[in-house]
C-alpha cells in the first residue's frame, strides 16, 4: 500500500504491470480481481481514488458471492461513500459476508444489532455476531462482548467473563480493554482486587494514547497506588490526558498547579516541525504556587461541564485576586548591604562623570 508517488520508476511500472493484470482479470469476471481493484480505488494506491468505482467493483465481486467484497461494500454503504447512506443495505451485505464467516463482517453486524441501526435492537444477536467474530480473534468483537457481559444485555452478567474476554482483546492491543482491565482490577471486579494490575493495565493504555488511562495512571503516581508516589509522574500524564482534552485530567493538573506539585512548562526553543511543538522543559526554579496555570486548566475542565472544576475555578480565581491584590500593597523590599554599596558606588561614578561635587 505504498504511496504510487514515492516508488522508483521500475517499482511505479511493476505496481502498473500488477494494475493492469488486476484491472484484465476484473473484466473477466474474477472476483478476487475485482475486489482488489475496489481496495486499490478506495484508497487511491496506483490508481486516481473513487468511491464510486470502488463500490462499482465491490459491488461485481460481491454478487458473485466474495465474503471480502460483500463487507467491504456493506462498509461504503455504513460510511455513504460512493454510495448513499444505507445502514440496512450495510446490515444486509454485512450479514451475507457474516454467513460466509467474514470476522469483520461479523463484528460490525452485531454492531448494528447492539445499535438498532439498519435492523431491530436485539443484545441477543449482538451476542451470537459478536461470539462468532470473537472466537476468530477480532479485538472490536472480544472488547464489545465483554462489555454486553458488564451489562448483562442479551448475555448473563459476569464481570469474570468480561475480564476474560477484555484479556483477549488486550493481548492484541485493544487500547480500550486495557484501560478497562485497569478499571476492573482497581475495584475487584471479577479479578482480585490489585493496584499493581491496575497500574499495569492503565500503563498500557495510557502509552497507547487513552486519555482516561492516562488521567487514572496519574491518579497512580500521586497517591502511590500499585506504583511508587511521583508527583512529576502524575503531573506527566495528567498533562497528556488534559492535552487531549480529558476534562477530569484537566482539573486534577490545576490541582496540581494550584497545590504547588506540578512546575510550569516552558519551550525549549527548538522551531515546531510539521506544526508540532517540541516536547516541554520544565523549569527547575519556578517553584510553589501556580494559581495562573491553575486557573487556565480550571477553566478547561468547566467548560466542559465538570462541575467539582467549576467549584475549584472559583476558589482559584478568588485565591490569585488575593494574591495580585497583596503583591500591588507589598512595600519595596529592603536593600541588602552589599546592593547599598553596589548603589553607592554607581551613584560616586555618576557624580564624578557629571563633575557634581564631591558625595
């Protein structure tokens, strides 16, 4: 799937060569041809991109019964692309593949089951597609089966099984399985109760950029719990989460500002490439008290409708007016004796240079 633009010339002619039987091949009816011109439309690779073509092709292979074709065709009609927006054409070419076992297919279908979109709401069927897609090894089924076990619809309610089932997606990755193992070994459910499993599992997710993963290992590092107590951790990833715009991220950075436990970034002065600033320093000397910083994260976190943040904002506000407040009132500081003498001695440079008499 590498970009036609950045291949060498012999690599751009051998990919036109391949095209070009493909493109033979469809004429002909094959269906594997077919459906391999669609995905080389859908995605613009070698040839100019046209949903519209793609689902042309999708649609040839599919009649002639292409599991692949009839998923990715029941996708463009989930998606209206080179189509228009059907969610029961989807659920319809989507239960073809599913039939066929198409994982995928499968998967999405006990979506639309679990949604009521395309067909009627039925947990039942949600089960059946999902268990099939599932014991294929599909990530998206293992983590939406476990979760209709967390609720107890269309299946018995079992935390244990939903542990089993968020493991299995986990082991691929599933970044949301994760985060949701963490949940599960943070209050015993289903597993014993371990902080240690629990800041494993929201490590993982967190590195794999889920934001309320990243907000809860923060929770971690600042009360020590499963892993040793770092304000600088904690603050780390409460910045990650409220970056991306956790609001419960959010408010415990300003927490953190507001309590003098997290420091200020600043730029390091490397230019942004790609229109991405360069990662944060942080300044060793701006110790204390950020009630600024504070502040600008409180209100992030109201605005998205937090309401203990809202609370916190005002205290914050009401704090930092206080502060400017005494700093305006504050007398000038007393000069130490060395700056008197340092000030004496500009002040005899100055008489002499002007010839104003002896001081």
């Amino acid at each position: 799937e590498a970009d036609f633009d950045r291949l060498t010339g012999s690599e751009q002619r051998e990919m036109s060569q391949v095209v070009g039987l493909w493109r033979d091949a469809a004429d002909q009816g094959n269906p594997h041809a077919q459906h391999n011109l669609g995905c080389l439309l859908e995605r613009g690779r070698c040839v100019q991109q046209s949903d519209a073509e793609a689902a042309k092709w999708y649609r040839k292979a599919a009649d002639r019964g292409l599991a692949q074709a009839q998923f990715s065709l029941g996708y463009l009609y989930e998606q209206g692309r080179g189509v228009p927006p059907s969610t029961s054409m989807a659920a319809k070419w989507y239960a073809k593949a599913a039939e066929l076992g198409d994982a995928k297919a499968q998967c999405n279908l006990g979506v639309l089951y679990d949604q009521g979109r395309g067909v009627p709401s039925s947990p039942t069927d949600a089960v059946k597609w999902y268990r099939a897609a599932a014991r294929q090894g599909s990530a998206d089924a293992q983590f939406n089966l476990a979760n209709l076990h967390t609720k107890g619809r269309g299946v018995r309610r079992s935390d244990a099984d939903a542990v089993r089932w968020y493991h299995k997606a986990a082991a691929s990755g599933h970044t949301a399985a994760e985060y949701n193992l963490g949940v599960l070994y943070e209050y015993g459910r289903g597993v014993e109760q371990s902080d240690q499993s629990a800041a494993f599992w929201y490590q993982e997710a967190a590195d794999g950029g889920h934001p309320a993963a990243q907000n809860n290992l923060g929770l971690c590092f600042e009360y020590g719990r499963g892993v040793a107590a770092s304000d600088k951790e904690a603050a780390l990833w409460y910045r990650r989460a409220a970056l991306a715009g956790n609001a419960r991220a959010q408010a415990n950075l300003a927490y953190m500002y507001e309590c003098g436990r997290a420091q200020a970034p600043i730029w390091v002065g490397q230019p942004a490439m790609n229109g991405v600033p360069p990662p944060p320093a942080f300044d060793p000397e701006l110790k204390g008290a950020n009630l600024k910083e504070a502040v600008k994260w409180y209100r992030l976190a109201t605005a998205q409708g937090d309401a203990a943040a809202a609370e916190a904002l005002a205290n914050a506000l009401a704090a930092l007016e206080d502060h400017q407040t005494r700093a305006a009132r504050a007398p000038a500081p007393i000069p130490s004796p060395a700056e008197v003498s340092a000030i004496t001695a500009d002040l005899k440079a100055l008489i002499t240079e002007k010839n104003c008499g002896p001081i």
